[in-house]
C-alpha cells in the first residue's frame, strides 16, 4: 500500500481547538489502520501484539494531552505524520521499531506497570540497573 | 677513573693485534671513551658543578639510628649523608641515581651475581659492583662515566647473548626489566653469530610457568624461596655456561607464596601459568584494591581488561605485605568467573530454581519476612561481607525485630566489647620487635600466610623462640611443637613447664591466639588461660600488647566492630527465616526443614543448596566495601569490573528489601550507610589507618568456666579453598589436588 500522505502538503494551521482535536483524533485513527501493514513489513508477530502497539500508539498521544496550544498540537500532528510515514514506508528497520515502540525506553514495556507507584527513588532505580 | 680508562684504551688497542682478521666488527656507541686523556683531565680539574636537585629513588628515605653512623659519600659529585654499612647502590638510591640492576632487590641477600649494576668508584681499579659494595665515608661515585656506560653495555651484551629473541611472544613483554634496560643501556647493534644455548624447562606446579631458555641467572627466585618462603625447592645446577635454574630432583614448588617468584623474575623464565597468553600488560586497567580471602586484607591491584579480572598482582604496603602475596590471593581470580550468580530466582514447588525479576523476589522475601514471628528471624553474613552491607543487614533485621545476626566464624557468643579481644595488638609489621612467640591453636602458615611470612622474617633476623600448641603443623620456621590441647596452656600459666621460663625472660613476648578458638565452647577458659599467660610473660604494657588474635575471614573484624553478635545461642534451632548474606560455612543442619531461606551471595555455593530465593549480588572486585584487617586496619576495595548479569550490590539489596518489608532503612547512598556506620564504629570511615586498642582484656571479668581436654583442631583443612571464590576456582582446584600436604 502506497502511502499517499507523502504528496499531500501542509495543511493550513487549525483556526480553533475544535479543528485541531479531530485533526488529532483522525490521525490517531490512520496510525491504527495501519498497523496491521507495519506488523507485516517488520515481522513483528513473535514480539508484540497489535493491541499492544495501539497502547503504546495512544500512550504517545496521551503523553501530549495538556497542550492547548493550536500551533503546537498542528506541529506536533505534523511530526506524528512524518514519523508515521517513515514506518509506513519501510524507511525504519526492525530494531528501530522494537527498540522505540515494544521495548519503550524504560526497559521491557510490560515491566512498567503501576507497580510501583508509591515507592521511592531509590527503590524505582534499584529495579532497574546497579549503578545509580 | 684515570687508571679504569688506561686499562679499557689498553685493552682495546690490544685486540687489532691478537685478531687481525678484517672480518672483525667492532661495536663503539660511545664515542666519547675515544677521546683522549687530556680533555678527561680538562673536566677533572674544572669546578664540579652545582648539584642537581634529585629525588631518592621510589621515595628511599634514610633513618639515622645513631647520629654518628652518618657517613658522606658523593654520588656523581652531588654529597649525601647516608647511615654506615649502606651499600654505594643504596646511597645512590638515596642521592636520587637509579642503578640498573638484574640480581639485586631488597628484601632479599644480595648475590651481585649479574653485574649490571656496576659503577665507576675514584681510585679503584675496575668498575664495582654496587649492590655488593659497601658505601665507605668520602668515596666518590660516579655513574654516568663512559667506563660506567661501556661496563653496562658490555654486561647487556654477555646477557642478551644466550638470551632468546622471543619478546613478542613472551608474557613479560612490555614489563620486562631486561627489555627495558637493553633499550636504555644496552648497545645499539650486536655481534652474537654463534648458537644460542637452550635450557630445558622445569614443571614448577600448575601456578609458575617456565621458559628457562629465558633465564638470565639472577637467582632472585632463589633467594626468595629459601629467604622468604622458606622452601629449599629451588636451587641452581652446574656452572658457567651450563649453569641453570631448577629443582634439583624432579618435583613441585610447594610453597603458599611460590606466585612471588613471578613479580620477583625480571626477565619472562618465570610467569604466571594461568595468565599466559592471555593479554599484555598495556591493555590492562589496574584497580588498586585489597583482598578478601583472608583476614591479612593483603593490598593488591586487580588488572582487569573490560568485564573481565586477568590478573591479581600485590601492591606495596610495608605494614601488611610488604610487596608480596600468598597464592590463594594471586590466583583465586578465576573463581570470580565460574558458578556466578547472575539473576534472582525462586525455588518452585517442585525443587528447581526459576528465574524472577526483582520486584517478584523482593516481594517473595518480604512476605516470608512478615509471616514468622520477630525472634524467629535470623541473619548470618559471610566471610567476604563488607562492612556496609553488614551494617544494612543488622539494622533490618533489627527494625524487623530480630537481634539475631552474626558473621560466620565469630562463634556464637564471642565477646565484642573489647576491641583487644579479637584482634591482632601488636599488629603485623609490630610482630618484627617480639622476641619469643607462642602460637596457640593456630597455623598462621594456612590461616594467614603474609602473618606467617612475618614471623619467619622475625625468627630468621632475630632468632625468636616459637612455641606452638596445636595439632601437628608444617611450620616452615624452627619451633617447639608443644602439646597439641589447651592442658600445656595450664602448664604453662602455672609455670611448671619449661616454656615458662623462656616466656619470663623474654622482652617483647607475642601470643598468637587463632580465631579458631571462638568455635569452641570452652573459650572463655582458654582465652582467660592465655591471659594468664600474657600477665606472666608481663605480654600488655604501655609500650607492647603481646596478646594476639589472628582472625580467619576478612569481614571478621568488622562484624566484631559493628556489633553484630547474636542474642540467642541457639536462634538456628528454631529458626523461621534465615537471610544468609553470603554464609557459605554455616552449618544448616539443625535448621527445621520448614524454615524459609534467603540466600544472598555471588556465589552458587553451599549456601544455595538450602535456599529458598537467591538474591545476586557483587563480589568483592564489583563493588566498593570497607574492610578491617585483623589488626584493625581499615581498607576498602574498589570496583574494577561491572557486575554480573542482574546482579546488585549487597547493601542496596537490603535496603531495596526493606522497603519492600515496609520498613525503610534511612539511606540511599554509600555516603549515608557509611555516615550511619559511624555512628557505630567511628574508626571505621578512617580508611588506611590501624585504629590500635585501648582498653585490654585486664577489665575483663573472671571466667569460672572449666577447660575441656579436647585438643586444637585444624581450622583451615584446604589453604586452597576457603571461601565460595576460591572454591570456585578452577586453579585452586588443580593446587589443592597438586600441591596440598597430604
């Protein structure tokens, strides 16, 4: 499937919250559709489940919630868009996906659950390597 | 130097005519002996110029017994002071002048068999050899003359000839004295076209590797097995050119300090056999740090090549081990790579260990911890413990409401309030002003060798009595086997034995008592005997505390320190939970088969048989611990290599566990464990200071107990294997099966 999005151009800014909110919602849904593609070109299935990619898809979303800011979320919509492209066009290998979306940045992604909330810093570093 | 220079002219104008022949190449790199005399002359007569500002060699200092003694010598024109009977390489030493040298090093006889130490002194015939010459008031030395420069040259010339030209693959290249002398002193092109001669190699054992081709005749090895070692294994076969090193009939070395040889080699005849072939000196990152294998706390430097330890070699400290280490300290490093313990696991129903994560552990143990009572929580720590993790371990298990905490080899009920009752007084380079020793119980030779080294230093240079009481040991310094059980302690308190009076009259006498002893149940009346002992031998003074303990296991001292000494004699028996913090020795077998195990360790050793849950921590070349020595020095290792796998450090274990258990421990660093060990024992944030004793065991209160009759038991039954790293040890395995009396 050819990625069309490359030969659209920018979109004028959103001239309100309301405009910029559907724009994310309908890019959020693209990033879902396509999916099941990005399982199939990087051999994903004995790594990770869709489910698990749709999590971490709207983690990513959720991590930016508190801007209001049309001109941030335009930009930010605008490099989702971007990245998104790059997956989709087999322009990431294997480990890029892994190591940014299954393994996340705080070791396996299963392991930070809400576990450990509540405990302190010393004990959070400890799970987590020897030297801190 | 007028007569020296006579001679070599005439010498060289002699030898055109004995060998006309124009095939003959002569060597001449040092143009200026072709001067002629006159400009010689000319330098003699002008004013010396002033004295260059040198600093003594590797910090050689001079101590004036007697202000008299002082002599005056000029070493290459700059005058020094120097003590009567130095040698002129100790006073050049002094004056700040390193003397190229292959034969001679101090701590052993001099031999001034190699002759690269030789020196141009004014109004002597020939260049001298200067370890051997003793320094006589006014003599001027000169070392960089040519006669000194040619005499060093051609002795570099003589060397090298049966010398093998194999530097690239020798295990010395790059640390080699000879290679690095040739390059500074040596000539610049050779003449050898002959043949090489050849030595066959010696089997030393499965430590020392040999290339005796390589040998250079130092008989440094030599001397230090006789002087140092006090084995007569090595020796030197046949003369001149056939001269060679060996064992005169076809056997082992079998000394605990055999590994020295290598550092003492200067040229690649003697290397370390497990270390052959396997990195060069450069690639290594040394990390100074100290031992664990004994109570001694030997210094050493760990040289490591990435994640991996290569070698352990020792590092100067007069006060401990001089300059020497005992095997078990050199090459227990393999031990460090084998049965390692790399991620948490639980034991499952069915009696397998399954592999967790941390928080899943953790919260294993923690909830074990809850579920038995407070005085059924019991902690052991082990002999390689450092003292932070020690002190994490006693305020767990104290906040959790257990007193019952222990290191291994303490005994149950050891007496901790007197700091003199459990450790070496008189110290370790102390024990060189005794006069007489009385070893009771303990084989200083097995228990700690770099002890042992010392009292056979002293016995050589002062001609100490040694008395020893115990089962039969190999001493390798001449004593009286007294008797082997407490009953001769009697004897001698009451003085009706003959040893008495030997102990009457000496000065500075040294009781040794072995740490074995604290196992026994009638301690109290052997140490109060011993006391008797030092109060007739008038042992405890102001000036002298001849009232020993030689402890066994480096974290001894300073669990004794920290207080951890349990509040039940029997607390195993009825043990719930037990969290062995790498307690390897204790004995398990009267712990109910109900009780829940925590094995905390490096090491899948004996512990592990027994656990529960295995919590991986850092062995002593991962982490950074304080350490006391059994004379009360305090030293810390420092990590030379990351940790294996998953593995942590021992006190951030325990501290991530306690908040687990819900009860935190109030710190987060190393900074804050040590500054609540402080609190504690101050002495111990005092690192590379001996904090003496000030109290003695005169305070203490009688014993009434009665002595058994049983007699002193060997304590230590293997020197190889002690300890979960040097069971691990494939060498120590291989010296134990080799070398080990039998």
């Amino acid at each position: 499937m050819a990625f069309t999005m490359r030969a659209v151009k920018v979109p004028p800014n959103s001239v309100s919250l309301e405009e910029a909110r559907t724009r994310t919602f309908e890019f959020f849904k693209s990033a879902c559709r396509s999916i099941p593609t990005v399982m199939e070109i990087y051999n994903l299935y004995d790594v990770v489940t869709p489910s698990q990619l749709r999590s971490n898809i709207a983690a990513q979303f959720r991590k930016n919630a508190h801007i209001t800011n049309t001109k941030v979320i335009d930009m930010l919509l605008f490099k989702g868009m971007e990245e998104l492209g790059d997956v989709v066009e087999h322009a990431k290998q294997r480990h890029h996906i892994i190591g940014q979306y299954v393994v996340g940045h705080h070791g396996l992604s299963q392991d930070s659950g809400t576990k450990d909330e509540g405990a302190s810093d010393f004990l959070k570093n400890f799970y987590k390597t020897n030297y801190f | 130097m007028t007569l020296g220079l006579l001679a070599s002219r005439a010498l060289r104008s002699s030898r055109p005519i004995n060998s006309p022949t124009t095939f003959l190449r002569t060597i001449i790199s040092t143009p200026e002996l072709h001067n002629n005399t006159s400009s010689a002359a000319a330098v003699a007569d002008t004013p010396p110029p002033p004295p260059p500002d040198r600093t003594p060699v590797g910090g050689a200092r001079v101590h004036f017994a007697n202000p008299d003694d002082a002599i005056e010598v000029f070493v290459d024109g700059f005058p020094v002071k120097i003590p009567k009977g130095m040698t002129v390489l100790q006073a050049c030493e002094v004056a700040g002048v390193d003397i190229p040298r292959f034969c001679y090093h101090n701590r052993l006889s001099i031999a001034g068999n190699c002759r690269m130490c030789l020196v141009e002194v004014e109004k002597s015939p020939k260049p001298v050899a200067s370890c051997a010459m003793p320094a006589l008031p006014g003599m001027k030395i000169k070392t960089d003359t040519p006669i000194a420069k040619k005499a060093r040259e051609g002795v570099m010339e003589f060397l090298l000839m049966n010398h093998p030209l194999d530097c690239p693959i020798c295990d010395q290249g790059g640390e080699c004295d000879l290679q690095d002398q040739s390059m500074a002193f040596g000539s610049d092109r050779g003449r050898f076209t002959e043949v090489k001669r050849s030595v066959v190699d010696k089997n030393l054992g499965p430590l020392v590797k040999t290339v005796m081709t390589r040998c250079i005749q130092c008989t440094r090895c030599v001397r230090f097995a006789t002087e140092i070692a006090g084995v007569q294994d090595l020796g030197m076969l046949g003369r001149g050119s056939g001269e060679e090193i060996g064992t005169y009939v076809e056997k082992l070395m079998t000394s605990e300090l055999s590994g020295n040889v290598i550092d003492i080699c200067p040229v690649g005849a003697l290397t370390s056999k497990p270390f052959a072939f396997k990195a060069r000196n450069w690639e290594l990152k040394g990390t100074e740090s100290i031992d664990v294998t004994d109570a001694v706390g030997s210094n050493i430097r760990i040289d490591s090549r990435g994640p991996e330890v290569m070698r352990i070699v020792p590092r100067l400290n007069e006060d401990i081990n001089e300059e020497w280490i005992s095997d078990k300290t050199r090459f227990c490093y393999d031990g460090l790579k084998r049965q390692r313990l790399n991620d948490p696991m639980i034991r499952d129903a069915d009696g397998r260990f399954k592999t967790v994560s941390w928080r899943d552990a953790l919260a294993v143990v923690a909830e074990a911890f809850h579920q038995v009572k407070p005085t059924e929580i019991v902690g052991v720590a082990g002999k390689l413990s450092d003292a932070e993790s020690m002190m994490a371990l006693k305020d767990l298990l104290n906040k959790m409401g257990s007193n019952n905490v222990w290191c291994e080899g303490n005994g149950l009920n050891v007496n901790a309030d007197l700091r003199s009752g459990y450790l070496l007084n008189s110290g370790i380079s102390g024990l060189e002003n005794a006069d007489l020793f009385l070893l009771v119980g303990t084989q200083p030779r097995v228990e700690a060798a770099m002890v042992n080294a010392r009292i056979r230093k002293t016995v050589l240079a002062t001609q100490a009595k040694v008395g020893y009481v115990g089962p039969p040991a190999d001493l390798n310094y001449n004593h009286e086997h007294l008797g082997t059980g407490p009953e001769v302690l009697t004897q001698i308190a009451e003085g009706r034995h003959p040893f008495s009076s030997l102990l009457k009259n000496a000065k500075n006498p040294a009781i040794v008592v072995g740490a074995g002893i604290f196992e026994r149940k009638d301690k109290d009346a052997i140490f109060s005997v011993v006391e008797a002992i030092a109060k007739q031998g008038n042992a405890i003074r102001p000036d002298w505390n001849g009232l020993n303990i030689l402890l066994l296991n480096a974290a001894q001292a300073a669990a004794l320190d920290l207080g951890l000494v349990p509040e039940a004699d029997n607390s195993l028996e009825t043990a719930k939970f037990v969290y062995l913090m790498g307690a390897d020795d204790v004995n398990l077998e009267k712990l109910p088969s109900d009780a829940f195990v925590v094995y905390q360790g490096h090491h899948g050793d004996r512990g592990v048989y027994r656990a529960n849950v295995i919590l991986p921590a850092a062995a002593f070349s991962e982490k950074e611990g304080i350490y006391v020595n059994t004379e009360g020095y305090v030293q810390q290792t420092l990590p030379a290599v990351p940790t294996v796998g998953d593995a942590r450090e021992d006190w951030k274990i325990i501290r991530a566990l306690s908040e687990v258990a819900g009860v935190p421990l109030p710190y987060d660093t190393v900074g804050a464990v040590r500054s609540r060990m402080s609190t504690v024992a101050p002495h111990l944030l005092n690192l590379d200071e001996r904090e003496p004793t000030t109290f003695t065991a005169e305070v203490k209160p009688k014993c009434s107990e009665k002595m058994s009759k049983d007699p002193f038991t060997n304590v230590v039954e293997n020197f190889y294997m002690t300890d979960a790293i040097t069971r691990a040890s494939k060498i120590m395995a291989q010296c134990s099966a080799l070398l080990s009396k039998k």
